[in-house]
C-alpha cells in the first residue's frame, strides 16, 4: 500500500514529536512524506500537483500538531483548494476507497481530552470533521492516533509512540 503523508507543521524542525515521527519512516519505500510548509511558504496550493500526488496513493494521511481544536491552517487551506477541485472536476469519485488517517501530536495529556476533562471532548470528536470530510470524498476514515502531552512527554512515551507510528504506517 502507497501511503502519502500530508505533513503540515510550521516548524517541524523545532518539533520533538513530529520531527520524530517523521525521521522514524524518512527511509521506508511506499511512504511519500509531503510537508506542506515546505513545498508551500506562500500558502497557494497546487491543486493540479496535489491531485496527481493523490492518484498514485492508496492511504492518505494528515498529520500535524493540534491548534486550537484543530489543523494548522494550511491543511485547511489544502482540504478547500484540492477537494474542492476533486469534487467539482472532472473525476469527483478519484479518492473513492482509498484510506485516510489522521495523525496528530497533542499538548494535553490524554485525561483532558474525555467528557470530564478539561476540552470536554474526545480528540475524534474534535476531528470529526475531517473524518466527515474524508467520508464525503468516499474514502474509509481510520481511527486517529494521538501523541498526547507534547509538553511533557518523556523519552520513553515518546519511543513507544514512534513505534505506534512505524506500525501504523508500514503495516497498513
């Protein structure tokens, strides 16, 4: 399986997690790691580019850091131009069984993100409307997987959820 990560992180070379994540699979064939600052400074998406990068995988994946409830606003950006343009081109069915995930480093630990906590909310329901998105494009959200408390994780969480990661991403 073709696997194409959409990084968006405005400093992944200052991130601990992320920058971590993404070193953990720099090297393994089938991973496309897409860092959207990168190719992007200016903010104005590709959608042609990105449309060609899409066909040629099967599982797309988001990943960024948690702001605000939500993406970093260039996936936000990316999701308007390149959806938009899949659903309203000539091939709105392309994405149609394709997988999708979302990978997120999170500042709070775990017990924040629950009906009790502090955010009164799961992290899926928070990105529900991503997931909504995706289903709407045809394509089979997976579950999200979560780094949490990226301001305190400790070395061996952190190796643990690299691990997660590696499995996720090369076993899918």
């Amino acid at each position: 399986m073709k696997t194409l990560i959409i990084l968006a992180h405005p400093n992944i070379k200052s991130s601990k997690i992320n920058k971590a994540l993404c070193e953990s699979i720099k090297n393994t064939s089938d991973i496309t790691l897409h860092n959207l600052h990168e190719i992007y400074p200016d903010g104005k998406i590709d959608a042609l580019k990105e449309i060609e990068l899409l066909k040629s995988h099967d599982k797309i994946v988001f990943q960024f850091p948690l702001y605000w409830f939500s993406s970093p606003s260039i996936l936000k950006e990316w999701q308007d131009v390149v959806f938009s343009s899949i659903l309203y081109g000539k091939n709105p069915k392309m994405l149609s069984g394709k997988t999708f995930q979302i990978i997120t480093s999170i500042g709070s630990p775990k017990e924040k993100y629950t009906s009790d906590g502090r955010n009164q909310k799961s992290i899926d329901e928070i990105l529900m409307p991503m997931n909504m998105s995706a289903s709407y494009m045809n394509m089979k959200p997976q579950d999200v997987f979560g780094v949490y408390n990226a301001m305190g994780i400790t070395n061996e969480e952190l190796s643990k959820a690299t691990s997660d990661y590696q499995k996720i991403l090369i076993n899918s």
